[in-house]
C-alpha cells in the first residue's frame, strides 16, 4: 500500500489518501487534532467499520497531537531534551536530541494508552527537516506501524 498525504500542521489537518500497487484508491480520509472524515473508501474495505478510527489515531499521534505545551516540565542531559506532563491518567514526554535538536520521541504511559512514535533519519528538503522513518508502537492495541517518507513538497 501507499499512502499521499497533505499536511497542514497550522491547521491541525491531514489528508491521506491510500492506493494500492494498481493506483486504485482503498480510502480517502481528513484526519484533524480531535476528529476524522472517512471521505471515501473502497467497497471491500467498508466492512471494517473502526478502519477510519484507527488509521485516523495513527496519523492524528504521528503528525499532529499531542503536541507540546508551554507548561511542560522540562529535564536535559548532555544529550537530549524532555518535556513531560501528566497525560490522561499516566505521562506523555516528548523526548528532543541530535546535533541539531529534533524531536526524537514522543511517548504516552498511562492506564489506558501506552504508545511511543519514534523519528528517525532526519532530511533536509522543501525548505524543512523531517524524519525519514517513523515508527508508532501501541502496546495495549498490538499494533507497530512503519512509515518512509520519500518525498516531502511544501505546498502553498
């Protein structure tokens, strides 16, 4: 499968759309900071109703919240940076290092989520760094997720 996503960080939005090897489109879905718009999808795919959700949380957890926030607790070692809050009954961190500080992780432990999103390979293209590879591990779903990017465009 391969995905084409538009992202808009500003707005809270994503727009993912999923092909398969023969470029027909399995789902086209808005995914924002608190909710999701199953656009379209692929007959054969509609009977998994909670398809939408979760790939939805997936992205919404990748891309675009949580997020840090100004009150954040902040902890440094020699080589990174962690910002810390309390998170729905547990702990979200955000966790910044490299030469040139980029967010490395971010992770939630808590009662009722458990996941991490790591960054890896960081490019420098379109004017912007991003990571290369991203890795979403949820431990009470049992799921792991793997994405390369391959090519980033800054859209006006």
């Amino acid at each position: 499968m391969l995905g084409l996503m538009e992202l808009d960080t500003a707005a809270g939005r994503a727009r993912l759309v999923a092909v398969n090897e023969m470029g027909i489109t399995l789902f086209d879905l808005t995914v924002t900071r608190s909710g999701q718009t199953l656009n379209s999808v692929l007959p054969q795919l509609a009977r998994y109703p909670r398809l939408a959700e979760g790939v939805a949380a997936s992205v919404r957890r990748i891309f675009l919240a949580p997020l840090p926030a100004a009150g954040d607790r902040l902890s440094s070692s020699a080589t990174s940076c962690v910002l810390e809050r309390p998170w729905e009954g547990g702990t979200l961190r955000f966790t910044f290092g490299g030469a040139a500080p980029r967010l490395r992780q971010t992770r939630v432990a808590g009662t009722t989520d458990e996941w991490q999103v790591d960054y890896y390979q960081y490019r420098r293209q379109a004017g912007t760094s991003y990571p290369a590879g991203i890795v979403l591990a949820d431990a009470r779903a049992g799921y792991r997720l793997t994405l390369w990017l391959d090519n980033v465009r800054r859209i006006k």
